[in-house]
C-alpha cells in the first residue's frame, strides 16, 4: 500500500470531487469536515449498537470462543474496505457502492448492486431501532409502555412502538440538511467513542479470569454435526453483522470538502475504531462476568448489557445504558442518511420508479427529502411485522446483511476484473498523492472477493439455527433475496433499459450539452 505526502493545496485539487465522469453537477450541500466525515462511517458500524445487540447471538451459539470471529471478520472487512478506499480517492460519490460498481462493471451491475443495497438499507433501518427496546426498558420501566414486558407481544409491540418513534426522529432531522444531520452524528458519535473506551478500561479492571477462556469450547458444539466449528460459523454471523458500513464516509461525499483526501482516511479510521475498541469490549467483558456458564449471558434479556450491569451497578451502570442508546439513535441515524443518499444517486439517473421526484432537493437545506419520508414509512411498515411475525422480521434482517455483502461483492469483482485486464487503479491516484494499495492491490482485491464470496455463502446457508423453521425460512436468504432482486429486474427490463440515464436537472453543462 502506497500513499505518497500530498502536494500544497490548490484551487484544482480543493475543486477536484471526482464527479466528471459521471456527468453529475454538483447540487448538494458541501460542509462535512474530516471529524463528520468519520463520524458516518463510525455511527453506521456503531460499536455500542452492533456488540451490544448481538453479543447474545455469537455467545449462546459458541461461547467465549467465538470472540475469535471478530478479528477474523475484521481481516476479511479491511481487504474491501481498502478496495474502497481506493475507489473512494478517485470517485467520492453519493450512493458510492452503486456508483462504483456501474463505472467498474456495467449499468445493470451497477443498478443490481444499488437495488440490494438500497432495500437491504430500509430493512437495516428497521432492525437498528428495534435495539431501543434491549435498553431503554432497563434505564426505567416507563420506557415499556405496552403492557409489564411479560404478556406474549408486550416486547415486540413496545419495541415497534419505541422503533417507530425513532424513525421520525431520523426522518425529520435528514429533511432538514446535511448540516443537522452532521451535527447530531458527530455529537452523538464524540460521546459513544468516550463511553466506549470507559467501558472497556472499567471492564478491564474488573477481570476475574485470564485469556484460556477463549481457548476451549466450553462445552459449545458438542453433538452438533461438525462440531465446534459449525458452531462457530453460526455464532461468526454477530461478527459479521456489525462490521460494514463503513462506505457511508465516502457516500457522503459530494458533501465533504475535499472528499478525494478525506474519504479514504475516514474509512479505514472508522473500521480501526470499530475494530480495537469493539474489541476491547467485548474481550473483557467476557473476562470480567461474573459467572461465564450463567444462561442469561446468551439470551436477548441478558447479554453484554448484563454484563455491565454486573460489573457497573448503580448510576454508572445506568450512564452507560444512556450512551448505549445515543448509540443507537446515531446508528440509525447514519442508516436512514446513507439509504436516502443512495436513492438520491440512482433516482438522478432516473434508475428508480418516480425519479424525478426522488432525485428533486428541497430549495431551503439543499437536502433529498422525499427519499427521507418515503425510507421512514416504509422501514416503520416493515416494524409491524416484528409484532406477530418476529421470526420472519428475523429472517428479513439477517438477508439484509447478506444483500449488504453481495452488493460489496459487485464492487470488489468488476474491480478485480479491471486490476487484470490493467485498467485500475488510474495513475492519476499516485500521481496526485491519493490513496492506493499500489504493488499490494491484486493480492488484496483477490482476498476481498474471495472474503465477501465465503462470508455471502455463510451468511445465507440455511440454518434452522439461525432462520429457524418452516422452510421458506430456513431458505428465507436464498427465497427472499431471489424475490427482490427479481422484483426489481422486471422494472429494469420492462422499463429501466429505455429510460435510464442522467436526469437534465442534475447534469453537469457539459454532458447535457452533448445529451
């Protein structure tokens, strides 16, 4: 990896956003700062909202042991954030996944990668806010406003109800601009960082046992068919379900004063922030329970919160559950934002129904707000089913992640296809002190594609385990993915083919002079 002392700014390379090629005016609001910029990328990953809500996943399936899933999942994760990072230095674009894998492979390819990461980010948005109800319950029993919390949907009820609340928070605040939305984030993301870093060091200092507890399984994967290590694939999906989205920092980048230099630093910081500080957490919590053989460390109403109620009782305990819950709202907050700029992106080039009406910005912030609202409504519909389906709103949340990894995948292949042919990366890169892997690069594309192939296949194996039962649940990833994917491949051939292309309003003087 390569990436040489940038030369003195210049009114060129402050004016250089990568935006020509694709034939885009510059429409948004240009105001995100280096801090905001890695902040989107942080509050997408959300270190307390991802550990916090899965923990009890990883833990009950495989122990103390599947905490070696992090660096494992970490490792994958940073071969394709690199990628992007690289493509972030040359397009820093909104709805970047959709964009780059249109400019590396071919429109539909590229209109493919956009559609499953556009639906996957509506269903993300709804599984985010559920996360409300795993703590605010806990801070004060008002917070349970259906029923005590023990009635047969009191907890999946209330959880829509404190979800739904949460999504107009996120809805109003992105109508109102970047600006509000970049304030709040960076807040939000500035208090989560310290809190998550004190709660590592004061788990750290309660430690109550060494290390050796993560080398044995504990008991974990006996009788299964493949033993431990079909565990651990299972127990790997809470790993793998928190690290991503750290592509945010880059989609917001026709708002980020000078995106080509920022975007790429923001990536790789937020994924290393996530990383080490996730990690901490989760390492010492397990070394500072209490009691690792206690049944509710694996359960939805004990878990990692469990644990630092153990530790931390009283008033500290409780500041930190505040925290986790800013957590959740920045979460959920850079999910709604990164959903609405992707439909910016592809409504711009008329790839979705009603274009013209997605891609229109209000006068007053400069901000997408009908992709706003439309994201809203449609994330709290997907809520209600949570209320009596809870099983299928599991299974819609778990393919979510995988259409996440696919839609990676269609940016990581066509990329390695045009390492091999010689087309990438541009020499311009180099040349104008941007960020490449240099010499690094083919060796570490192959692995980012290789990753995201194998963890895809992990992900959507049909686990009963994991998507529980009838069939077209446990087929739920292979079904449900194949219908939306399908779903919006009849609109591209039906109508998509003959209209696609950039939008007069948001194209640039010169392409639309030769349109």
């Amino acid at each position: 990896m390569t990436t040489t002392r940038p030369p003195s700014p210049s009114a060129a390379h402050l004016t250089d956003h990568g935006m020509d090629e694709f034939g885009y005016r510059e429409s948004l609001s240009r105001s995100i700062g280096k801090f905001s910029s890695f902040a989107a990328g942080v509050s997408y990953i959300s270190i307390l909202t991802g550990t916090f809500q899965l923990f009890y996943f990883g833990y009950s399936t495989a122990g103390p042991g599947y905490l070696w899933s992090w660096p494992l999942v970490f490792a994958g994760q940073l071969a394709v954030a690199l990628c992007f990072m690289e493509l972030a230095a040359k397009y820093p674009v909104a709805g970047s996944v959709y964009n780059w894998s249109k400019k590396l492979g071919s429109r539909i390819v590229g209109w493919s990668a956009g559609w499953l990461m556009l639906t996957a980010s509506i269903v993300t948005l709804s599984a985010v806010v559920l996360a409300l109800q795993l703590n605010m319950p806990r801070l004060w029993s008002g917070f349970q406003i259906v029923g005590d919390g023990t009635g047969a949907h009191d907890y999946a009820t209330n959880a829509v109800i404190l979800g739904t609340v949460l999504i107009i928070f996120t809805t109003v605040v992105n109508a109102f601009g970047v600006k509000l939305m970049a304030m709040i984030n960076s807040t939000g993301v500035f208090i989560e960082l310290i809190a998550a870093v004190l709660i590592a060091i004061i788990l750290g200092l309660h430690v109550t046992r060494g290390p050796s507890v993560f080398f044995s399984t504990n008991g974990y994967g006996a009788g299964q068919s493949g033993g431990y290590l079909s565990a651990f694939l299972i127990a790997s999906l809470a790993s793998g379900y928190v690290m991503y989205g750290f592509d945010t920092a880059s989609s917001l980048g026709e708002e980020t004063v000078e995106p080509r230099r920022t975007a790429p630093k923001a990536i790789l910081r937020a994924l290393l922030a996530s990383f080490v500080i996730g990690g901490a957490i989760l390492v010492f919590a397990v070394m500072a329970a209490p009691d690792v053989r206690d049944e509710k460390l694996g359960t939805t109403d004990g878990g990692l919160q469990y644990i630092v109620q153990q530790v931390m009782s009283g008033w500290l305990g409780r500041v930190f559950l505040v925290c986790i819950v800013i957590a959740v709202i920045v979460c959920s907050l850079a999910v709604h934002t990164a959903g609405i700029r992707l439909t910016f992106a592809m409504a711009r080039d008329n790839a979705l129904p009603f274009s013209e009406k997605l891609a229109k910005l209000s006068v007053k912030h400069s901000a997408p707000v009908i992709p706003a609202v439309i994201i809203g409504v449609l994330s709290a519909l997907i809520l209600v089913i949570n209320i009596g389906q809870p099983q299928v709103f599991t299974v819609l949340t778990s393919i979510a992640v995988i259409m996440i990894y696919l839609a990676y995948l269609l940016v990581t292949a066509p990329m390695l296809w045009q390492r091999i042919k010689g087309n990438w990366p541009p020499s311009d890169l180099a040349g104008n002190g941007y960020f490449t892997m240099g010499r690094w690069g083919m060796a570490v594309n192959i692995v980012a594609v290789l990753w995201g192939s194998g963890m895809a296949v992990n992900l959507a194996w049909p686990r009963e385990a994991v998507y529980g039962g009838p069939w077209y649940n446990t087929w739920g990833a292979f079904i449900y993915i194949g219908a939306i994917l399908g779903a919006g491949l009849i609109w591209y051939a039906l109508r998509g083919t003959r209209v696609i292309g950039v939008l007069a309003s948001h194209a640039a003087p010169a392409a639309e002079a030769t349109s």
